[in-house]
C-alpha cells in the first residue's frame, strides 16, 4: 500500500465510527473495543445485563460494513450441525443418481452473532472452536473455508444463571477480547430516551468492504512497538501465574494465569488501538488500557478472592501498580 492509500483506509475508522454512533448512544470505550477486536482479527465477548444494546450494537457494525451478516440466537436445544451446517441427500434429475451436499450454516458468514452463547450446552458451544481458531469448517472428513473477513461476536447474560452454561476456560481463551457493557450515564439514557421512541429512524450506510477490513489487518501488524513494551507486556502476563510470579497478591488470590496466548493478544490490540488513534506506534498507554479486556478472562482467582469480591480486574489493577513501566517509552 501506497501512503495514500493508508491515509484513506484510515480515514474509514472514524466514518465508521460515526455511522454507528447513529444507531448507539455513548458506550465510545466499547465500540472502541469491538472495532479493535475487529482490525486484530479476533473475536469479541459481550457481557451486559438485559437492555443494553449488545445485539444492536452488532447488527449496526454489521450495517456500517459491506459485509454478510447472521445472527444466531443460541438456545439449549440447538445442535451443532444448525451452526455449522449438514449434508442432505439430493438426487441428480439428469441422471436419476443421488448424492450428499453439504448446505453451509449461520457459521458462513463474514460477521456472525452468537446471541447468548451461555445458554447452549458445551455440545453446541465446542462447535465453534474450530470455526473461532481455524477459520474453517471440517464435516464428514471433509474441510470448508469460512468467507474471508471473518469475524465472531458473542454476547452473555452476567446476572441470569439458571439454565445457562458457562463458558468452559479453553474457549474463553479463543475470545480476543472480554468486553463489559455497563450502565450508560444520565445524559446519555436521556438522549437514547429521546432518540428511540420517536418516528426519526436512523439509516446506517456501509463505509468499509472485506477487502479494507483485511488490508486493515494487515496495517496492524506493521504497527512499531519498541523491545522495551515488548519485555512489558512479557512480565506482566507472566506475573498472572501463580506457581512463577512473585507478586503476593497473585499468589493468594489466583488458582491460574494467562497462557502465552494472552501476551499475543494485548500486543496485536495495542497495535490495533494505536492505529485507531491514528499512530503507527505502541504507547505504554495503549498496553495498560488494553490489558483489562484481554486478561479479564484469561485470569482465574479463587474461592478466596470471590469470598472477598476480588475480580480479576482488581488483580489487573495490582499488576499495573506493581510491575513498572521501563523509562524509556512513550506514555
């Protein structure tokens, strides 16, 4: 890509942004968050309680891009083949002979909603593993690519447990990012007060197409990040694991830390949020507010930490209060 052709794929970030922001009143921290999960490739997790736009939030990024969209809305009695897909027998008129074909599921999509994922047995959840990992599909020995960009967004319901089935640790680890919706501000209910119960509709029109979205991909990981950050990021996923770190805290009140997964995935966000503020490098900034989202759901504490309310939150924030950032970086 030319320089000029990098100044006008960035410019689509913020017309993006904007497109969406007719639809979505306020949450900037998480929209921030899914366009970031978006530009590093990964697949977003989407917790809120009941109300709070997570599915429109999705289907309206889905508008504001040139992309193919399904949503799936998971249910205790969904199958993995209604995702995937199945084969059916069909009979060729011609010659009278029959055969299988394989019809594609939701799961062939550019951007796909698994609508409360949490509410589906781990039969059904497992079936995405691949698809989140591989990008691609295996059925009856054989192996069917999923369209190019591809990208998950999954949402969850904190408060509702009854009928519900967590996430097992292994496929939070393929969720780039854990992302909390909260509560909006008084100014910014009163606005979606306004914005929603009238006849004014909003019209969302595509700015971006798959091919952008994988040359902004591309752009991402070209982003700089200094060797200094790097040993950073390094430490401070180390220092989540119990049996190694030195920290005190983690040792009382975490049972298992983040795997080397975790460290990739706050340096490709922080090379992603550096672009989407219009830099081609990693600032110190950039890695201390990322490593809420990735490392919220890659930290387990134990029974002692729940008896006494601590999140893994809380031990992001020790981790930031105690291991120092090196001199020598940008803030």
């Amino acid at each position: 890509m030319t320089e000029k052709d990098i100044h006008h794929l960035l410019s689509k970030l913020p017309q993006l942004k904007q497109e969406i922001q007719k639809v979505i009143v306020g949450q900037e921290e998480v929209l921030d968050e899914v366009l970031i999960t978006m530009m590093a490739g990964g697949h977003g997790l989407l917790e809120g309680v009941p109300g709070l736009a997570k599915t429109l939030l999705v289907r309206t990024l889905s508008n504001a891009m040139d992309l193919g969209f399904r949503r799936i809305q998971f249910t205790p009695d969904l199958m993995p083949t209604d995702i995937l897909g199945t084969e059916v027998l069909e009979e060729d008129h011609a010659t009278g002979k029959r055969f299988f074909k394989f019809n594609e599921g939701p799961i062939f999509s550019n951007i796909v909603l698994a609508d409360e994922i949490n509410r589906t047995p781990p039969k059904t959840q497992a079936a995405l593993l691949e698809a989140m990992q591989e990008h691609e599909v295996t059925y009856a020995g054989k192996t069917y690519f999923l369209p190019k960009p591809f990208f998950l967004l999954a949402t969850q319901n904190p408060i509702e447990q009854a009928g519900t089935y967590p996430l097992p640790e292994a496929q939070l680890d393929r969720f780039l990012l854990f992302i909390k919706i909260k509560y909006p501000t008084e100014q910014e209910e009163l606005n979606i007060l306004s914005s929603t119960t009238g006849t004014r509709q909003a019209q969302v029109q595509p700015v971006i197409t798959g091919e952008e979205v994988l040359m902004l991909r591309q752009l991402v990981r070209e982003v700089s990040i200094s060797e200094e950050l790097l040993s950073f990021v390094n430490q401070l996923v180390r220092a989540t694991r119990p049996d190694s770190t030195n920290l005190e805290f983690v040792k009382k009140y975490c049972r298992w830390g983040a795997g080397p997964r975790a460290g990739q995935a706050l340096i490709l966000t922080s090379k992603a949020r550096a672009l989407l503020n219009g830099r081609f490098a990693v600032t110190a900034d950039d890695i201390t507010t990322m490593a809420y989202p990735v490392l919220r759901h890659r930290v387990l504490v134990n029974f002692a930490a729940e008896a006494e309310r601590i999140t893994p939150d809380k031990v992001v924030d020790e981790l930031l209060q105690s291991i120092k950032l090196p001199k020598a970086v940008l803030v």
